[in-house]
C-alpha cells in the first residue's frame, strides 16, 4: 500500500490560502463541506476549504451515528427521501467498509401501541423495496417469543412481537474527516481552525472571504471564482454578510444523546433497537457502541445557538424515563450517564409542516443563490451527504460556466476504505498488535491506513499504551493525528478524531494530560502552552457535554 501524502504544513496552507485564486472556496467543514470539496478536488476544481473551529466539530459529530434509509421518515410520507438515503447507505458500505458497517435493528411492537405488528411489517416491506431490495438482508417479522430471545432484558408486558430490519452505524466523525482527507489528498486547501470575518465583495459579486486564523491571529483575504456556504446550523450568519433578508433559510431541531455503560443496558454487540417512546410515543434508538450504550434522540424545535446546544436535564430525564420503559430491570438513573450531547439538525426552515413540528419536518437538501452569488447549502442528513455534494459541485460549475464533470465520489473508496473484508483486515492487524478489541478499533478508524498509526509503536514501544485505561485508544494515535489527520488542539484529538471525551466520565481529561504531552514536541507547545491547552480543552468538554439545569 503506497503511504498517503501527509497534509502541507499549517503555515504552508495559510500561504496558499492568501496567494492563490480558487475556483471555489467552501465555508464550512462539516460532513456536507468536506464532502463539497471532496467532490469538487476529484473534478479538477481548484478548491479551498475553511472551517471556524475544527472538522465535524458541529451537528457532523453530535449524530446517532447512523448511516441509515430512514425507516421513521415512511411515516410522514418521505418516500424521495427514504429512497435515496437507502441508495447512499449501500454505496457508503462499499466504499467506506472501515466506517459504515451493518446493524440490525430490533422493533418490538406492544398492544395499544400506535404502530401494531401488522402496520410495523408492511412498512418495512416498503422499506425494503424502496432501497430496491439491496440492503444488508430483507427485513424480517418476529414472534414475542423471538423477541424475548433476542433482546433479554426488555419489557414482555402486552409484547406482541417485532420486527428486524438492518441499517448501519458509523463514526460520525472520522467520516466526515475521511472526506477532508480525501480533499487534500486530491489536490484541496483546508484549514480548520479559521474564521470567515466577512466576505471580498467585488462589483456586487463575491470573490471571496476574509479569514481570520484562531491559531495565530493572522487575517488573510482567500480569493475564488465561487464562494459556498455549507454552514449547517451557522448558516443564517453568513446569509447575513451579505444580505438584508432577515427571513431564516434554516431552522433548528435538537438532538440529544446519551451514554450509558453497557453493563447498567446490555444489548447484543450487534443489534440496535428501534422503540416508540412510552413518553410521547416518538421514535428513538437504543445503541450498542463497544462499552456503552447509546439512548436517543430527542426531537425539539430549538433556538439555541449552535455553539452553545447542549443536552438539559429534561432531555436526560426523557431519555432515561423512555429506555426504562423498555429495560424496567435496569433502574436507569441520572448518575449512570457517562456523557450526554446535543446536536442541531439544520433544517430547511420550509420543511416544517404548519404546526412547527421538528419530528415531521422534511430532511430534504435545499441550494440557494444570495444577492451576491454565495451559494448556500440547507437541510439534508448524515446519509445523504455525497448526493448534497455532488448537487452543489454541479451548481458550482454552472456558475463557473465550466463543463460538468461525472463525479467520481460515487465509486471511489474513501481513504483506508480499499479492502475486500473487513474480518481480514481485523485479523492483519491482531497479529501485529495483539490485542483484539485494538486491532478492531484501529481497522474500524483508519482502514488499511491502521498500519501507519502502529508503526510508530516500532521506534517507541511506549505509544502502544493506552490513552484511557480500559479502552482501545493507543497513545501513537495522538501524534499521528498531529502528522496525518489535521488536529491541533487537544480536543481535535479526544473528541472528533477519537472518542474518548464521549466514553469517559471525567470527559476524557485524564487522556488528554497523557496526550498533551505526547505531541507538544509536534506543535511548539511549551510546559506553560500545555497547561492552557489543557485548561482550554476542559472548557470546551464542559461546553459541550455540560447538563443545563432547565
């Protein structure tokens, strides 16, 4: 396997950043920008990428972590929707095998409830058909018996039986940062950690961004052909740049999650479920993630500001009150919650239905042009990312007047993706590291490339320890993700490119003393340098896991 390029140095990105004219400059860098830039790259664009914080540091790392068809959406009639998500969930377990795997889920249904057993199985027939009979396996209804067996623990009172049906999981995350990966490895300047301040007007057109570097201070001007907003939640703020229209073009609806370990809500390694809450009767899932348990989502139209979203105690009530309802033996309380986040989908404002209603609002993609030519990017989910892309990639070479090009996202494997089974790559790297739950975790965040992150454990044996005790993350991942993966800061590190802020209940701060120290030799930090980058980031994990009160 020839190794990948590494990315150019920060200080050679801000160069090329203020010296070079783009033929796009795309502001945003989550799943939906880095796919954009992505695209574009491969289609011989010369493009630019700028993100304020980091990578998926938004709505891109705070999912349920599915890649999946969208079985709720059948409900309200979405069928466009299910049919393409269902497409792009079978292209990405092909070209990302490393990290979009299979999932089973698991719909018991009760009597009384509001989807009977019979209702439950015709939908997903639908289900099925609509991703043109190509899933993992065909979905498959089940006896209460069937259930009990399957799912120990849950609730037997008026079970009538279930259903299983199959999506699949993923790292939210590390997925997002595959598409950055592949931006720059195809030619794209990305910089995170770089703010848009305002946007080069020229003859009412805009040519471009101002961009502040957080790092450094350093503001530079980034001159393109076509500028692109894929903002998510943020994107009424550079609408405002350069428009008078107050109108909001995207509306929020927040999600939270929460973790559990999976001893206090043991499920199968491999199966999900799919359950209506007693509380209110919508849809939620129960996820199985290595030690823990994943409970969510919540479903509330939200006015929060993206940077400041964040799970309340309500939320948490809600969440463990309907996982009770299913699990009455586990007792779940507040003080079993490992972390909890929140998320703000960022949904076409249209999409609502009349009543305001977060749950029925459409996931549809909308690309809007602003007076000055911006061309902005709403909606959408997860699943659909490439599709939002390469729609905004033919938007963008029809304002650059260029010949289309076939994009080529949709049969090129994303880095490490490039291997036959995903077994056999577990098994390669078993022998290496020794460790099974290692090896796993390795094959499942770098693909093929895992080899690369464990040679550095040849010169210094010391980075196979690891950074938390009791899970797989090893210490040579840290000063990979400084080399090869963009991180600078350390919760780049410990909450995007790993997961151990999520896994952890100190929020992974222990981890990230361990870490700081293992790559302040990389990124100039001085003994005073680690300490602020440690009091920084255990600002930033309250900011983002922390419970409000109401």
């Amino acid at each position: 396997m020839p190794a990948p390029q590494k990315p150019a140095s920060r200080a050679e990105r801000l160069n090329a950043l203020s010296s070079q004219v783009f033929d796009v400059l795309v502001i945003g860098g989550g799943v939906t920008g880095c796919g954009i830039a992505r695209d574009a790259a491969l289609r011989g664009l010369r493009v630019a990428l700028v993100e304020r914080e980091d990578f998926a540091s938004g709505t891109s790392s705070r999912s349920s972590r599915l890649v999946h068809g969208g079985v709720r959406y059948l409900e309200h009639g979405h069928l466009g929707l299910v049919f393409e998500s269902s497409i792009e969930r079978y292209r990405l377990l092909r070209l990302a095998p490393h990290l979009v795997r299979p999932l089973a889920f698991v719909w018991p249904t009760y009597k009384g409830a509001r989807l009977p057993r019979w209702k439950l199985a015709v939908g997903l027939k639908l289900y099925d058909a609509l991703a043109l009979f190509r899933n993992v396996r065909g979905s498959r209804a089940l006896s209460a018996q069937r259930v009990r067996e399957e799912i120990p623990g849950l609730r037997t009172e008026e079970l009538t039986g279930g259903a299983r049906y199959y999506d699949a999981a993923t790292d939210d995350a590390r997925l997002t940062l595959a598409n950055a990966l592949s931006a720059s490895e195809a030619g794209a300047t990305l910089l995170n950690h770089a703010s848009v301040s305002g946007l080069v007007i020229e003859e009412g057109r805009a040519k471009g961004a101002t961009v502040v570097d957080a790092l450094t201070g350093r503001e530079l001007n980034v001159r393109a052909r076509v500028v692109v907003s894929a903002t998510g939640p943020w994107s009424d703020e550079i609408r405002k740049l350069d428009s008078k229209d107050n109108a909001p073009a995207v509306r929020g609806s927040k999600g939270v999650h929460i973790a559990v370990p999976r001893a206090r809500l043991p499920t199968p390694d491999d199966t999900a479920l799919t359950v209506l809450s007693g509380v209110d009767g919508r849809v939620m899932f129960i996820l199985p993630a290595e030690h823990h348990t994943i409970i969510g989502t919540t479903e509330t139209v939200t006015h929060a500001h993206p940077s400041e979203v964040r799970a309340s105690v309500s939320d948490v009530d809600y969440l463990l009150a309907s996982a009770n309802g299913f699990f009455p033996d586990a007792r779940l309380v507040r003080e079993d919650v490992v972390s909890a986040w929140a998320g703000i989908r960022p949904l076409v404002a249209s999409a609502y239905s009349g009543g305001g209603d977060a749950n029925s609002a459409s996931r549809e993609h909308a690309i809007h042009a602003s007076p000055s030519g911006v061309l902005a990017i709403s909606g959408g989910k997860l699943t659909t990312y490439r599709v939002m892309a390469s729609d905004m990639v033919n938007a963008i070479e029809k304002a650059l007047a260029v010949p289309h090009q076939k994009a080529l996202t949709g049969s090129l494997p994303l880095p490490g993706g490039e291997f036959s089974s995903f077994d056999d790559e577990v098994a390669a790297a078993k022998a290496e590291v020794g460790r099974q739950d290692v090896a796993r975790h390795l094959v499942r965040a770098y693909g093929r490339r895992w080899r690369l992150v464990w040679e550095l454990t040849r010169e210094r044996p010391e980075l196979a320890e690891p950074l938390a005790p009791g899970l797989p993350y090893v210490r040579a991942e840290a000063l990979h993700g400084v080399t090869h993966e963009f991180v600078h800061t350390l919760d780049d590190l410990l909450v995007r490119r790993l997961k151990v802020a999520f896994e952890t209940r100190d929020l992974g701060r222990a981890a990230a003393r361990v870490a700081a120290a293992d790559i302040a030799p990389l990124l100039g930090w001085s003994p005073e340098d680690i300490e602020r980058q440690l009091a920084d980031y255990s600002r930033h994990v309250e900011r983002l896991f922390g419970i409000d009160p109401a």
